[in-house]
C-alpha cells in the first residue's frame, strides 16, 4: 500500500502480497500480483513506526495483557501516596521492563534470521518447555496474590519465582514490564500486525526499531501517568479494601494459568493433566510456606523440609516422569480433529496445493490461519467465522474451507504469513472461485459482517 497507487477497498489498498497491508477501521484487501514492483510498493519506514507505536498502545486493551494491567492499578492506587519522584521512577522502572522484554525478542528474531530459520509474532508459545514454565510463573504469581505466601527480602524459593510481581519498589515494577511483555505476544492488535510484518522481512536494524516502537506504545501509559501526580489524586486513598482488591486480582491471574495449562495439552495430550496436578502441589507448597515458615513461630525446619519434598518430590514424579516434559509429542499425535463440532464449519488441512485444487474446481475458499496460544484467533473463530450465518454462506456457496495451524510455528507457514505481510496469526484469507486469483486479506479483528462481505464479493 502506498499512497496514491492502488484502488481503495472498504478502507485497504490494493498491495502487493510480498508487502505489509495496511489496517483499517472494517474491510478486507484485495491482493494482486507483480513481483517485479514490490521493492516500489512496500511502505515508508516512518508509517511502519507509527503503526508499531498504534498497535503498542492497543495491546495494553487486549485480554491478553489484561491480569498484568490489573496489578498495576494495584501499584498505582499503592504508590499515589508516594512522593512524586518515586511514582516517576517506577513509572520509568515498568517502561524499562517493557523496553527491555522487546529487546530480547528483538534479538531472539534477528538471531533465528540470521541463522537461517523463520521467525514469527509469539514463536516462544510454539515451544513446550515455555509454556510450562510460564505456567509454573504465573500460578505462583496467582498465589502471591491470593496471600498464600508473602514477599519478605532474602526468601529464596517460592518468591523469588512468583512474588516479584507484587513487590513494592523498582524490582516489581520491572518485573511487570517484563510480565506484560510475555502474555501480549499470544495477541495480535490492529496495525501490530502489518507493523511486525514488515518488521520481520527488514534488516537487524529496522527490526529491532520497530520492536522498540511497540513497546514505548505499550508502556507510554503507565509511564505517562506516572508522570502526572495530579491525576494519581483522582484515585481512591489506600486502605483495607486493598488487600481485598489484590485477593480479587488473583483470579484474573490463575484464570491465565489455566489458559496457559490447557495450552500444553497440544504438546503433550492427556499428559498435560499432570501438569495441573503438579500445580496443586505446588499450591500446598506454597501454602505450607506461607503459614508455617513465614508466618509460623515454631517448627519451621520441619515446614521447610515438607516444602522441599513436595517441590522436589512432585517435579521428579510429576513433571519427569508423567508429563515427560522433555518429549512432547509428535505433531501428528497430538491434533484433534479440525472439525470441533458436528455443526461447525467442516475444515481442512491448510495445504497449498489443496487451496490450488479448489480454485481449479471452481470453489470459493477460505483460510484460516491460526494458533491454538492466539486469543484473537479463538475469538474471531467464535465470533466472526464459525457461526450459523457464515456456514450457511459457506454452504450456499460451495466453498472449501481450510485451517493452517500455527500452534508449533512450522516454517512453510511463516513463509506463507510472510508473502501476505504478516509476522504471526491471525490471518484469514477469502480465494475467489477462479485459478490463480489472489485473495482477499481480512484485518486482524473480524466481524461477522467483514467476513460475509468477503466472500460476497469473492463470487462476484
């Protein structure tokens, strides 16, 4: 999309299907061919940035980030009483948190690169060993919150792990910058993804710019606030009902634990049980810490001995020998069925050729490419996709429908997400019913009105 080339659709340009695409408000692009002037139609620098920026600032809405937001309302109604210095540094302390996570990924992406591999928007959650370990963090974030255990200096087991994030101070600040960062990759916001998209097809530098614009967009309002003590004074006094308030944040928290949890059962199967049963032992760990070490007067030898055994005990029976951690499954074996639901949309396996196939044959198509950890895939899926009034279209119209699951990143498909200007999913694309026709990229965020009108106008 460049401006003044191209014929406007519904709010997109027509580009080319090498180049980012831009957002809009509603609508769908239509992609055409021409590879000898794609160098002339990718977008100006300083409007990927801008995007980057936009997209940053949307994510802190997305549900994704939104546990971690909860705790700094929490930080924030805490800390208004602080004198104005102190509020400012912790503002800045979450902003290098943020800052800091994106230049990690920044590098992971320029490293994969440069050894010649892919990389995609949330590839970490495509690797078990994460998402069990975040799911370990976060639980006893959970905890923490739910007052099982307290943060007290020179703890050395159960909080250095799960506390941090409720520390007063710069440590905690930090930690939820880094905190946020880590449960906004599974989202992709609106403009986020043209923005990575270019940013992944770019050299080291410009990636690691725009990885750096998506961040001071996603740390910018806290920091802002921070900044502005006058607006701290709209906030209710700290009191009793803190406490109360933090208790309630757990729940946001431990629901993200579950989340992360059942995303393991891709990896793993009917194993992924003992994961969860591993976190029960890890509550009562956390528990018997709280109440008889750090708040008991007697026996604390004896708490710190059950502690240990029950950490050591369950990871060995647990995680080592029932989940098996180390060895996920194959990725054939650990795939249900397409189709969820005897009345949902009856998908296939998203193949290239098959896609070709259908066109061939004169059928309309769609495609979804998606990932299990993508919460705006599920939601679109649920929402926008696979309800009553686009099956029946589907169905009035003969069209073929396929699924690209992304869950374990594999590369023919980052390569694909990459021809169309996408660094990750969601990408859904409507095919026109005729051999060699491009197809029509839908926005990040789906409505069941955007997705008719697609493929109304795919049969056109």
């Amino acid at each position: 999309f460049v401006e003044g080339s191209g014929e406007k659709r519904l709010g997109f340009e027509v580009a080319m299907p090498i180049s980012p695409q831009a957002p809009a408000d509603s609508g769908a692009t239509t992609m055409t061919g021409g590879a000898a002037n794609a160098a002339a139609l990718l977008p100006p620098l300083w409007k990927m940035l801008l995007y980057a920026f936009i997209g940053g600032l949307i994510l802190n809405v997305m549900p994704c980030v939104l546990p971690v937001i909860s705790l700094k309302i929490l930080g924030f109604v805490r800390d208004a009483q602080s004198s104005p210095a102190r509020v400012r540094r912790l503002g800045l302390m979450y902003g290098f948190g943020v800052l800091f996570s994106f230049l990690i990924l920044a590098g992971i992406v320029i490293g994969f690169k440069a050894a010649g591999h892919r990389a995609g928007w949330g590839m970490q959650f495509s690797n078990p060993h994460f998402l069990v370990g975040l799911t370990v963090l976060v639980t006893l974030v959970a905890l923490n919150l739910f007052g099982l255990f307290e943060v007290q200096p020179g703890a050395r087991i159960l909080d250095a792990a799960g506390a941090a994030s409720s520390r007063h101070g710069d440590s905690g600040a930090f930690f939820n910058g880094m905190l946020a960062t880590v449960l906004a990759t599974p989202c992709t916001a609106p403009y986020l993804g043209a923005a990575l998209g270019f940013a992944f097809l770019q050299p080291p530098a410009v990636t690691l710019l725009v990885f750096v614009m998506v961040a001071i967009g996603l740390a910018l309002p806290y920091v802002v606030l921070s900044w502005q003590p006058a607006w701290l004074k709209f906030l209710p006094r700290p009191g009793p009902w803190m406490e109360r308030f933090k208790i309630a944040m757990g729940f946001p928290m431990l629901a993200t634990a579950i989340w992360l949890c059942s995303l393991t059962a891709t990896f793993y199967g009917n194993r992924a049980w003992w994961l969860g049963l591993f976190l029960v032992i890890l509550a009562l760990a956390a528990w018997i810490y709280g109440e008889f070490v750090q708040r008991g007067k007697s026996r604390r030898p004896l708490a710190v001995l059950a502690v240990l055994l029950l950490l050591i005990g369950g990871y060995a029976w647990a995680i080592e020998g029932q989940l098996r951690w180390t060895e996920p499954l194959a990725d054939s074996a650990a795939t249900d069925s397409l189709r969820k639901n005897p009345d949902g949309i009856d998908w296939q396996r998203w193949d290239p050729r098959a896609v070709a196939h259908a066109q061939e044959e004169g059928h309309p198509v769609l495609v979804d490419f998606t990932a299990d950890w993508c919460l705006t895939c599920q939601a679109n899926k649920r929402i926008a996709m696979d309800i009553p009034s686009v099956r029946a279209k589907l169905k009035e119209i003969g069209a073929a429908s396929f699924i690209g699951d992304y869950t374990r990143l594999p590369e023919e498909m980052t390569a694909e997400l990459n021809r169309y200007g996408r660094a990750g999913v969601p990408l859904v694309l409507v095919f026109p019913p005729k051999s060699g026709e491009p197809p029509i990229v839908l926005p990040e965020l789906l409505t069941p009105g955007i997705v008719l009108d697609a493929l109304n106008r795919a049969v056109k």
